[in-house]
C-alpha cells in the first residue's frame, strides 16, 4: 500500500515538471496591451533621433520587450519609462495611457509636454510610482491626483531657474500651482505616500497649515522636498510626528525663523536642506550631531548664527555648506573625525583662527571652500596630502607664511587652486608646477613671488590651464604661457611688467582666450605685428604706459578698458563696429584728440562710456544723448563745446551724467528730467547759463554737482513739497544765485537727515555694476571742496552728504532748518552776503567734518553747540562781524587764527586776545550786549565834549589868532573824530576802508 502511493507521488511529480517546462518561461504581452502602447506611440510628439526607444515599437517585437516598458506575469504593462525622451507633446485626457488600467510605475520625467496635467490620470487606480518631473506641465494640479491613493513616491517638481537679461533678475515663474486644491486637501487621501515631491511648484502657505498638513495625512513620509514653493514659516512643532523622515529639503521659501532643535530627534535624517530661508537665531548644534546625517545645506541664511560643535567619531557627514551665513568661531580639531566628508564650504562666514592639522585626515574630501573669511595662520601642509582634493578655495583670508610644498603633485587629483588675497609670502614652490590635473591657478594679491632663470626670466612650465591669475605677484616679466592651448581666463594685472605687449600673447589658448588683464603695470607698447583675438570678451589694459594709436578692440568685446594710459591719437572712425556687444568702453585719462565719431552710437549694448579727461573738442553727437542702453556717460574734461542738444528720451536709463570742465554752453534740456534713475549729475566748470534746474527734483538718489558757472536766479523751486529726497550732493558754487535761503527747502532732505548707518554701508560706494560680470564695476567721481581744498573724489561713499553754495549772491539768515540734516558731512556756504546769528541748532550736525562760513555778515556770538561736534575737523568762520568768547573744548582747541580772523569783536586763545572785562568792547548793539556797557560809553564821550567846550572858554581870547586858530580846530577834528569812531564800533553800518583806516590813526 505504502509503495502505490510512493509511485503515485513520483507519478505526479514527473508529470508536473513536464508541464511547467512546457509553458513558455518569456512572459507574452496582451494584444490591448500593445494596441495601447502603438496607439500612446502615435499621439505623442518626440524627435525620432533622440527617442530611440520609441522608435523600436512595432509589432514585430513583444510589446513586453520593449525598451521601457514592464509587464506583470499575466502579461500587463505595469511600469513604463519614458524619461529624457523629448517629447513635447500629445497627452490629453483621450490618450490611450489612460487605459493601461494595470500601470503601477509611470515616469514622464525631463520632457517638454507643455500642457496642463490630464484629470484622466484618475483612470491609474493602481499607480504607486508617478514622475512628472521637469517635463514643463503647468497650471493647477487636478484634484483627481489625489484619488490615486495606492501613491507610495510623487514627483511634480519642476526645476526653476532664474532668468537675467541685461541685469534685469525675472521673477521666477512657478508652472504648477496647488491652491485649488490646496496642499491639505491634495495630500489627504494619499497616507500611503513615502515620498513626496514637489519642488517649484506653488504652494503659498503658512507654516502652521503646510506643517499640519504633511503631518497629519502622511505618517510614513520619508522624503519631505518642497524647495522653491513659496511656502512660509516658521516651521511648526507638528511636523516633529514624522519620525520617519530622512530627507527634508525646504530651500529658497520664505520661512523666516528659527531651526527648531526637534530636527536632531529624527533618527533617520539623511539629507536637510534649508538654503536661502531667510532663517534667524542660532542653528542647534545638536543637528550636526545626527550620526545618519549625510547633507546639511544651511547656505544663503545671513541672518543664521552658529559654530560648529565637537564632532563624534565616524561621523556620517558627506557635504557640509554654511555659505553666506553668520557662522564664527574656529574649526574644532574634531573636524578631522568627518571620514566621510566629500564636500565643505564655510565661504562668506565670520570663521577665524588657524585651520587644524586634523583636517588632513579626511581621506575622502574632493571639495573645500573656506573664502572670505578671517582664518590665520599657515595653510597647513597636510591638506595638500589629502590625495582625494580636487578643489582648494583659501582666498580672501589673512593666511600668511610660505606656500607649503606639495608632496607627491604628480598624482595629486587638485583641479582647482584659488589663494588669492591673503599675507601667503615667498616663492611659489615648484612643486605646485607638477600639479599636472590643474586646471584653475589664483594666487593674485599676496606677497609671493616666482622664481625666475636665465635672461628671458622666463618661467617654470605651468600645466595645461584654462584660468590663471598672477595679479600682484611681482612679476617683471610675461610668465612662459606660449604653449598654453586651452587658457581662457589670463590675469596678470598690478606686478611691475614693463616694455612691450609680446605679440604671441594675442595667440595664447589657441582662440580660446576670454579673458585677458594686464592693467596696472608699465607696459609701453604692443609689439607689431598683432591682432587681437575676436574671442576677447574682456580686455583690461588701464593704467599702464601705452602709446601711439588707440588699438581696435576685439570683435565680440564686452568689457573694453583702454584708460590712464598716453594713446595719443584721434578715436578711430570705425571702431563702433568692434564695440556692437560692448558694455564698458573707457579711454578715459590719455590724450586723444579730435571729435567723437558719431558712430559710436552704432554699439547695441553700451552702458558705460567714459572719454573724459582727454583733448576731444567738437560737439556732444545728438546721439548720445538719444542712446537708450547708456547708464553712465562721461565726457568730463575735454574741450567740448556748443549747446546740449537732443532730447533725452522718456525711458532714459541714465545713472550718470558727467560733462565737466569742458567749454558747454546754453542750458540744460529739461528732458533730463526723462532720466529718472539719475544718480550723479556734474556740468560743473562750464559756460551754462541757466537757471536752477527744478525739473530734476524728483531723481532718485542723486548727486549734483553745478559749480562754476553762469546759473542765477533763486534755488527755491515753486510748489516744493517734498522736492528732492534723496538729495546726498549738492555743489552750486562759484555761480550767480541770488535770493534768501528759504527754511522748509532744507526739510525736504531726506537722504540728509538720517543719521543712522550701518558699518557695512560705509563699505558701499556709488557705483554701477558692469553687465554680465559681477566683480566689474565702473566707480563714479564727483569734485568737491572739501576743508577749503578742491579735491576729486574717486570712490564716493553712498552715505557721503556735502553742499556747497559758496561764492554766490545768496543773503539773508543762515536757516535753522539745516541743523537737521543729522547726516550732513560738510557745509560750506562762504562768500556770500548772509546775515543774522549762526543757528545753534548746528549743534546737531554731529557728523559734521567741515563747516565754512566765511566771508558773510553774520553776527552775534559762536554757538556753544558747535562745540559738541567731535568729528569737526576744519572750521572756518573768518571775515564776519562775530563777537565775544571762542567757545573753549573738544575740537575747538585744535583750530587756530585763521579760523577766526576778521571779527574784531571776538576773543580767545586762538586769536592770542584776552576776554578780560578791559578788552570785551561789543562791536555792536544786540540782544545780547550788556545795557551797562552802552551808558558808559555815553559817559566818556559826555565827558569829552564837555571838555572841548571848557577848552574853547579857556583859549577864547585867542580864537582870532591864525596860527592858534588852526591848531584849536585840528584839536577839535581830532576828538570829534574819536568819539565818531567810538561811537561807529556800535553801529552795524558798514563804514568805507578809508573811514576805518582814520579811526586806527586815531
């Protein structure tokens, strides 16, 4: 019995076998299937020379077989791959993808569809993988995703990048939008969900909402990615309940608070990421401490504060980023237990001190950028043994002693080498020339040097480099760069080169070279034959000796900067043609002679034109002034001559405006007022003849800069309200104004008045950004008198504040009204005709560093105010008819007699004249002249009358003798005179030079 039902088993068994190896092992795609699939193939718009795997569907093949596509044993499509296919086109809500009822994965990810999400997804029931990411869907996501409740990963985020054209930032455009529904109503039937994605899309809400939101419907998230979605904060307690989440990237929101310290209670976090939040406070150092952590971003947070704490061994950490916060405070040694760290950048921190040896220990690091920061110290050697370095980035430190040599550098893995701008000093090791991989050299603006041999001085051989920048490295000779084929960026500036321009410069980088800055050395000429490659985009020659012909700049130039040089011939006719993508063009400070061609106006880009400070003559070309890219235009000192013709036009991009010292005549177009960004205005020292320009009250932040010429009439502009506000410089001087001061004009002043300011503004100079380059900028000047000095002002600091109306016709009181501009730095309103006291209200002007009121009619005593002004450096109130004590203290005791001379009422040590009861004489009757002192004076001249006439009794008898008579009447003159002159002092009536030259004879 037992052995028929072995046999029985064994029967079974061997015809079971035979069955399955019967069955086909491939799995056989459904006929709908594929009819669905052919017919998906059909509506969709793709490039057949990218979508090779689109191209293969057809029905000789098994639809199962298919590049992309995956099917379940029974023969229906549950995964399909169509990423990075360039499709651009034909989902709707009629397409047969919507019938693959079977589908569970589905990725459309990096596409161009150019739609909006089909509803019709609702018909994929059994999705648990959707990718639509970067594939340019837009508008309002459909409700209908959410009914896809079997979701465990979504992917709509899009890629957003910021667009600048022209230096004009484009707000970014988010293409998805979730509003309608919103994030809570999306999210709330998808509890299956692990991941989410949505990274670009427009999610406006509140912490507390978005927070509640994930918190509630998704328990099992792991991956929280959010970035760039318009959301809000600060970050809400109730998101701490996702304990399972190892990804949490919520960059470039406005979050706007504090980093909870709950963050270092997920035990499974990876990845956090909160770039560009606009976080305050301190970060919690307990974060850093996560042993999963891998990647902490905490970048572009100015306002986030911290340090790096003590790191346990074996930490996870694989990229570090804290660039562009407020970090401080020194490296820890314990930096060197981060054996997995691959990436650190602590650029634009407040870090310093030494960086420890430890950090040679990270075995794995590719990447360090510790830039503008205050570390001290050597560059310790062990962090060029680090053998996995590719990046080094050390710049703008105080690093000092020698570059350390580099051991093993022809296997070193270092790419790119940035040192530049610290204390480094010595030679440049010559191990650094074996670093065969590197690609980027910067060590410009230390005090290192390169070793030199042989009478060309010629260099060690550098590697194949496509940047190289030696700037300040005292060279005195071009390095050996002949046989550099791939150098693109070339910076050679600020060493002492001298000689010519060697003509095989021009041919480094075999076409590639972009880039090319030799200013700021004592080149003399360029070697000829030379041509210029059209590949330059930047070419910087300023500030060095070169002479002859100015040379034509290349082809596709942007940045062109030919000035303080001696180029002493006319601007060539054609060289509009080499300047059409041009930005900044200077020739500025050689002696090029001629007119301006006009067809420097043919140039499509320019921003920046500065001839000043050459020979032109001629005419300004009615062009320039019609030019609607210009930004800053300077023709100042030349001989240019003739009226300013033209009309500003109405989108008048204007910034600055500088006509200077040349021969201009007529007026000035009151279509300037067209120019409303007008930062710096100055005609100063032409033939202008002109009223005061009111029309321009209403430019922003500007400069003006009038003086030295034939303006008149009043500076009081008719119906001034509030005219004017952001007024900084104001020099009217050396013209024919005339009129009284008026009070309220001074009020409107708001730029003045502000006293407040942070000590990052004082960094800040008036300048204009060279377009597309953002460490080019073109610095405005400005000639001003300053402490009685004409001088020119070459970085002019954007809180900067002076006005100058010296030498004019004005009259009247000082107003009280300018001691509230609390943020005036100079005042000088000197040769003119003002009367009355000086205001104590001057007193407020505590940022006052200069003050010149001389050569006016002002009366009564020196404010004791003035004296509380400690930064008051020059002081000038000579030549008035000011009176009583110098005002003692502070700075007052620096200044000495010229400061005061010229009033004879007043007294002190600074005029070496006693203040003494005897020799306080009031030059003057006013309020505050003591009433005692008149009736003495009445006394004496009582007195002497008295004895004149009891004189004449006494020598009556003689009256008509001749000789006698004569001397009675000298006698007479003599005292009447006197008493005249004793009497004149009080008076405030001027009196002839003559009349006072008799009462000093007296």
């Amino acid at each position: 019995m037992r052995i028929s039902v072995f046999i029985t088993i064994f029967i079974l068994t061997i015809l079971t076998i035979c069955c399955v190896s019967i069955v086909p092992t491939d799995v056989q795609c459904l006929e709908d299937q594929r009819s669905l699939l052919l017919q998906l193939k059909n509506t969709l718009k793709f490039n057949s020379s990218f979508s090779t795997k689109l191209v293969q569907w057809n029905h000789s093949k098994d639809c199962c077989l298919w590049e992309g596509i995956t099917c379940s044993k029974a023969g229906h499509v549950i995964g399909l791959d169509l990423n990075s296919k360039s499709i651009t086109g034909g989902i709707d809500n009629s397409s047969g993808l919507f019938s693959l009822r079977f589908l569970q994965s589905l990725n459309f990810a990096n596409n161009n569809f150019n739609t909006q999400i089909p509803s019709a997804f609702i018909n994929l029931t059994s999705l648990t993988y959707l990718n639509l990411s970067n594939s340019n869907f837009s508008g309002q996501i459909p409700i209908e995703l959410s009914q896809l409740t079997r979701l465990v990963t979504l992917d709509l985020s899009s890629q957003l990048e910021r667009v600048v054209i022209l230096d004009f930032y484009f707000p970014v455009i988010h293409l998805l939008k979730l509003k309608n529904p919103n994030l809570n109503m999306f999210v709330q039937n998808l509890t299956q969900l692990t991941q989410l994605y949505l990274n670009g899309v427009d999610i406006p809400t509140p912490g507390y909402d978005w927070c509640r939101a994930v918190s509630s419907s998704l328990p099992n998230l792991r991956t929280l990615s959010l970035s760039n979605c318009n959301l809000s904060g600060p970050i809400h307690p109730s998101l701490a309940k996702l304990q399972f989440l190892s990804v949490i990237r919520l960059d470039e929101n406005d979050i706007t608070g504090p980093v909870p310290e709950f963050i270092a209670n997920f035990k499974n976090l990876i990845t956090f990421n909160l770039s560009s939040c606009n976080l305050v406070g301190v970060f919690p150092q307990k974060i850093f401490q996560v042993q999963t952590l891998k990647n902490l971003d905490l970048s572009n947070n100015v306002l986030l504060h911290g340090s790096l704490p003590d790191f346990p061994e074996d930490g996870s950490l694989q990229s570090l980023v804290v660039r562009i916060t407020n970090f401080s405070g020194a490296l820890p040694h314990s930096i060197g237990n981060l054996g997995m760290l691959s990436k650190m950048d602590l650029a634009f921190c407040n870090f310093s001190g030494p960086i420890p040896n430890s950090i040679g220990k990270l075995t794995q690091l590719a990447y360090l950028d510790f830039s503008f920061n205050m570390f001290t110290g050597p560059i310790p050697s062990s962090l060029f043994a680090v053998p996995s370095l590719q990046v080094l980035i050390l710049s703008n430190n105080h690093f000092d002693g020698p570059l350390p040599e580099i051991s093993d550098a022809s296997s070193s893995l270092l790419f790119t080498l940035v040192l530049s701008r610290n204390r480094l000093e010595g030679t440049i090791p010559l191990s650094l020339f074996d670093l065969k991989r590197l690609d980027t050299l910067s060590l410009s603006y230390n005090n290192l040097s390169i070793e030199t041999s042989g009478h060309n001085s010629s260099l060690p051989t550098f590697p194949q480099l496509t940047t190289l920048n030696l700037a300040s490295c005292m060279l005195r000779n071009f390095p050996n760069l002949k046989n550099q084929s791939k150098l693109v960026n070339l910076d050679l500036s600020d060493n002492h080169i001298g000689g010519e321009i060697p003509n095989w410069i021009w041919n480094v980088g075999n076409g590639s070279l972009n880039y090319l800055n030799l200013s700021c050395n004592l080149l003399e000429n360029l070697q000829e034959p030379y041509a210029i490659p059209h590949s330059l985009s930047t070419l910087d020659l300023h500030s060095n000796h070169l002479q002859g012909e100015l040379p034509i700049p290349p082809l596709m130039a942007i940045y062109v900067d030919y000035s303080s040089n001696f180029f002493s011939s006319s601007i060539p006719v054609g060289i509009a043609y080499s300047l059409f993508f041009t930005f900044l063009f200077s020739i500025a400070n050689n002696n090029l002679t001629g007119t301006i061609p006009i067809s420097i106006c043919n140039t499509g880009f320019l921003e920046v034109l500065d001839m000043s400070n050459n020979s032109l003559s001629g005419s300004i070309p009615l062009c320039l002034i019609k030019c609607k890219t210009l930004k800053v235009l300077n023709l100042g000192k030349n001989q240019l001559s003739g009226n300013i013709f033209g009309i500003f036009q109405e989108n008048c991009g204007l910034q600055t405006l500088d006509l200077h010292e040349n021969l201009l005549e007529g007026k000035v177009p009151e279509s300037l007022a067209n120019c409303t960004a007008l930062k710096v205005l100055n005609l100063g020292t032409n033939r202008i003849n002109d009223t005061f320009p009111c029309f321009l009250s209403n430019s922003s932040e500007l400069h003006v800069v009038l003086r030295s010429n034939m303006f008149h009439g009043g500076i009081h502009c008719p119906g001034e309200s509030q005219s004017w506000p952001n007024l900084q410089i104001i020099d009217i001087a050396s013209n024919y104004f005339t009129g009284h001061l008026v009070t309220k004009q001074f009020l409107n002043w708001k730029a003045m008045m502000d006293a407040t300011s942070d000590l990052k503004t004082k960094t800040n100079h008036l300048r204009f950004r060279v377009l597309p380059f953002d460490s080019l900028y073109y610095r405005d000047t400005v000639t001003v008198t300053i402490k009685g000095q004409q001088m020119e002002l070459v970085k002019i600091l954007t809180i900067f504040t002076t006005i100058d109306f010296s030498n004019n016709y004005f009259e009247g009181d000082v107003p009280e009204t300018i001691g509230e501009l609390k943020s005036l730095y100079f005042l000088n309103l000197s040769h003119n005709s003002l009367t009355g006291s000086i205001p104590p209200l001057f007193g407020n002007l505590k940022k006052l560093e200069s003050l010149d009121l001389s050569v006016n009619k002002l009366i009564g005593k020196i404010p004791p105010e003035l004296a509380s002004i400690t930064f008051l450096s020059f002081l000038n109130l000579s030549h008035n008819k000011l009176s009583g004590k110098i005002p003692s203290g502070n700075q007052f005791e620096t200044f000495g007699e010229t400061s005061f001379e010229g009033n004879e009422g007043l007294c002190g040590r600074q005029l070496n004249k006693s203040c003494s009861a005897a020799e306080i004489v009031p030059t003057f009757k006013d309020k505050h002249s003591h009433p005692k002192d008149g009736k003495k004076w009445e006394f004496l001249s009582a007195a002497a009358v008295g004895y004149v006439v009891g004189l004449a009794f006494v020598i009556g008898p003689l009256f008509f003798c001749e000789r006698w008579s004569k001397w009675y009447w000298k006698l007479v003159d003599h005292v009447a005179l006197w008493i005249v002159c004793q009497n004149g002092q009080r008076s405030r009536n001027r009196k002839t030079k003559g009349s006072y030259e008799e009462c000093s004879a007296v």
